[in-house]
C-alpha cells in the first residue's frame, strides 16, 4: 500500500483555497517551528456562512493536504458546521493519513476553530471557551 493517498497526493499537489483574504471576518494560526507545520486560515463570513477561506500552510504535504481539504469541507459552510469539523473527518476524507501525520488534520482542525473564534471576538459573539484548542499547552509538537 502506498504511504499516502490519491486524495492526499492531489491536495498536496493541486491545493485549494490558497491564499490571504485581506478583510477576514476571522484569522486562525496554529503550530510551531519546531514541529515544522504552521497553518494559517482566513474566513471571510456573511450572515453566519462561510462565504470563503484561504489558508498558507508552511509544512510537508500531509499538512498541505490537510489545510486543503478542511478549507473544502467548510467552504459554503455555516458557521456552527466548521466548529463541528473534526481531525478525524478531514483524515477521512483524505482516504487516510499514516499515523505519524494525523497531528496535520489535527492542526487543520485547530487552525479553523481559532479562526472561528477570532470572529466571534472581533463581533463581541459569546462563546464556550471548552469549545476551543489551547494551542500554548497542547502536546502535538512537543
């Protein structure tokens, strides 16, 4: 079995939605130097729809692949259906990632949902705190 992909090969190789969106409704970074993948997630969202999303991943292609296919899978998308995204969906729908690189869907997760709640504090929206990532204190890269 090939270690990855045809789904991974070809968001890794043809990414979607890369890019900045200047006036983003929200902003999402997750990741570190020392791990070697850092994601960044634009929203741009209109009465609670995700109208658009970039994203500029510096990272191996799993994490390409990822940040990809997680923009994809909340593209058009309601704002309560991107929180609902999981690592483990993304992973999915990428026909599988090895092992050793399921902490790329985990950040794709992570750099939404901080994009999410960069929105929810720039328009004062109240929200869970339980509902977000910690990123200074998690362990995928440590």
């Amino acid at each position: 079995m090939a270690l990855y992909s045809e789904k991974v090969m070809d968001h890794f190789m043809n990414p979607r939605n890369v890019g900045v969106i200047e006036d983003a409704s929200g902003v999402g970074e997750v990741g570190n130097a020392k791990c070697g993948d850092i994601m960044k997630i634009y929203l741009k969202i209109e009465n609670d729809i995700i109208e658009d999303v970039k994203f500029e991943t510096f990272g191996c292609g799993s994490a390409i692949a990822s940040s990809s296919m997680a923009t994809e899978m909340i593209k058009g998308k309601s704002i309560h259906e991107a929180m609902a995204l999981t690592n483990k969906a993304v992973a999915e729908a990428l026909d599988g990632l090895p092992a050793h690189k399921l902490h790329c869907s985990v950040l794709a997760e992570e750099a939404i949902k901080n994009a999410l709640k960069d929105y929810y504090d720039k328009n004062n929206i109240p929200y869970d705190e339980k509902q977000f990532p910690d990123c200074e204190h998690c362990a995928h890269c440590e």
